[in-house]
C-alpha cells in the first residue's frame, strides 16, 4: 500500500526531479571511483562530499517548505533539529575513535579527558552502536519538536511570534551547547572523525557512499512530503495555511494537524543532519546559530515556496553561489549579498524560482491544451452549449 501511496502522487516535475537526483547518486560516485584522476569527466572527492553536503540543505529545505510552504508555519530555529541530528550521529562517530585518540583512552572522547571528566556522562551510553545513534538521529529532533509544538500550537501561537520563538529555541540550544560542562566539546565540537561502520571515513569509497546515501534520502524525503501533501491530510494543512480559523470551526483539529507536520519535518532535519556530519569532519554550536535557520528559509523563498521542488533547487542554488563567492574577493560581503537576494526575490519573484516558472507555464499549457481537447469534442459528437441558448 505504501508504494502505490507514494508513487500516484508523482506529477511529471516531481518524476523528473527524482530522476535528476538518482542519476546523480549513481553518476558522480561511478565518476569518482571508476574514472583516473586525469579524466575530464571524473569528480574529484572533494567535489564529491561537497554535493553531498548539498544533498543535506536540499532535505532540510525540503523539511521547512513542509510546514512553511503547505502549512503557514515559518520556522525559524529548524537548524535546531539539523544540528542535533547531528550531534546525535557526531556522537556515534567519537565513540568509534576509541583509543586511537590522542589520549589513547577506549572510553573517553578526547575533550573529556583533557576536561577531566571521571567517566563517560549517561547520555552518551549507547552511541556505539550505530542502530542506536541511527534512531536518536530522529526521536531527539522528533520529540523536541513534538514539545515544542504541543504547547506553541496548544497556546494557538501563530504567525511572527511563533518564528519569534522558535529562534529563540535554536539561541538557548547554541548557548547551552557551548558550555564545556554540557558534554558536547564545547565551543569546538566533536571532530576528528575515523570511522562510520568500520570504513574509513577519509576513503574515497566511503565519501561516495555517503553522497549516495545523502542522494538516496532526499528523495525518499521528497516522496514523503509528495505523498503528504497530495493526501487529503494535506488538503487540511493547505487549508490551515490559507484560513486557520475557518478551519477549526469545521470542526478540524487544526492543533494536531499543525503538530504531525511539525514533528515530522523536525525528525527530516535531524535526518539532513546526520549525514551532513560524516561528509564535512565537524559538527559544533555554530550549527544552531539562527542565521543558519534564517539562511535555510531564504532557500525555500528563493526556490519557491509551496513546491517542494523549487526549495531543493533553492538550497542548491544558493549555496552553490555562497560557495562560488565566498572563496575569492567578495566573500566578506556574501551575507549583503544574500540579504539582497532575498529582497530582490521578494520583489520581483515572490512565487520564488519555481513558483513564477509554474505561473508563466499554466497558462500556455491551458492554451495549447485547449484546441485539442475542442477538436476531440467536435470528433465525439460532444460541443460547448451556445450561451444564445
């Protein structure tokens, strides 16, 4: 039943996103490891975790278009629940140093040791084993984001206080995660990563693995959010977007609706996270920094908002333009830049990349659509009634 649930509710533009995106997964990793280095169509590793890295913005984007294109939920703290899929995987990743560590010692990460701590913190137990750190990776975004919403949504906070407040969350988060005494490296993280598995995190192999990995769950998230949105659950969130209180007095929960979704998207971000960890070698506060979260919105804005499509293809976009600029002589003006940008497609494309192409395509589809299906008519016997009539 699920697959025929996720597969009728394919359109040619989601078909052909899902194609784009597994021959990639299969392409750039063949590429990598199949072709010599000296090969003009061979991708270079380096190229290789930075698509993956892609890969990771497009699901996060993917996740906040879910409840911001669909349900009217701007969220501005999602980087939350990236960074703690994050954290939760970083965490799998340490345990596996063991004693190759610069201490040497088989329990204890090196930051523990070097900040004296008598033994492993309780929360850490568990983590070495991948299954486990697998399922923290979305119960933690998850249930925070299921306690979060309950009492936002139960208090019927909407609109800008709601964003208001989910900033705030992500700022307590990023202050609590830089104390030393918290258990999470500090100001510095949790780094110098040796394994996933038992492979080599560094290796060629492992890098493509993990892009096609990161390829492989963003388009199981994109068929996820399909399958939600062309439900009638999603004909409930539209209509939540569109007219809240209208509604709720038909008699729709509209608390529970907005909760499902929330959480659902969370437990997608921690996903995003996840394997964002292995592919950049770090994960740290700065991930819960609100610019990220904001950063992660101007994406979807871009894109264009309630089309799944173009919130990928906004992440990807704009951060392969923050990559383009920020390594030469305008990257300490990026950020106005980026500011400018989403100004500018406020203004002239508030449908966003996606969303005008779709304005502009409908149109002369309807035109071009129409001769024939009047011609099929006349050859059925079958016209338009004469309004003389």
């Amino acid at each position: 039943m699920m697959p025929h649930v996720l597969t009728r509710s394919l359109d040619r533009s989601a078909t052909m996103f899902l194609i784009v995106v597994a021959a990639c997964g299969v392409l750039i990793p063949l590429s990598n490891l199949l072709l010599s280095s000296g090969s003009m169509l061979q991708v270079p590793t380096y190229l290789v975790a930075l698509f993956g890295k892609y890969a990771c913005y497009a699901i996060l984007a993917l996740a906040i278009d879910l409840i911001w294109g669909y349900c009217g939920i701007l969220s501005l703290g999602h980087g939350a629940f990236f960074a703690l899929g994050g954290y939760a995987m970083g965490m799998y990743l340490m345990r596996q140093i063991g004693s190759r560590g610069v201490y040497g010692n088989p329990i204890l990460p090196d930051f523990m040791v070097f900040l004296n701590y008598p033994r492993l913190p309780w929360y850490w137990h568990g983590f070495d084993m991948f299954w486990f750190a697998a399922l923290m990776v979305i119960v933690v975004p998850g249930l925070l984001a299921f306690c979060f919403g309950w009492l936002a949504f139960r208090s019927r906070v909407t609109g800008v206080y709601l964003s208001i407040i989910t900033q705030a969350m992500t700022y307590a988060l990023m202050l609590g995660f830089f104390r030393n005494d918290f258990g999470f490296g500090g100001n510095n993280g949790l780094t110098d990563f040796k394994d996933i598995l038992g492979f080599n995190v560094q290796a060629d192999g492992t890098r493509a693995a993990l892009f096609a990995s990161s390829c492989l769950a963003l388009a199981l998230t994109f068929l996820i959010c399909r399958a939600v949105v062309t439900s009638k659950l999603g004909k409930v969130l539209i209509a939540i977007r569109d007219a809240e209180s209208r509604t709720r007095f038909l008699g729709y929960r509209v608390e529970s609706y907005k909760l499902f979704v929330f959480t659902l998207s969370a437990c997608m971000a921690g996903v995003a996270g996840a394997l964002y960890v292995p592919q950049v070698g770090i994960i740290n506060p700065g991930e819960f920094s609100p610019g990220n979260s904001i950063e992660a919105v101007i994406w979807v804005a871009v894109g264009g908002r309630g089309t799944l499509v173009g919130a990928a293809l906004g992440a990807v976009v704009v951060n392969y333009a923050k990559t383009y600029f920020t390594s030469g002589p305008l990257a300490p003006y990026w950020l106005f830049m980026l500011g400018a940008l989403f100004i500018l497609v406020t203004l002239l494309l508030p449908r966003g990349i996606i969303g005008t192409f779709n304005w502009w395509w409908e149109p002369w589809k309807t035109k071009r659509v129409s001769p024939g299906a009047e011609s099929a008519a006349r050859e059925d016997g079958v016209s338009e009634p004469d309004m003389a009539e």
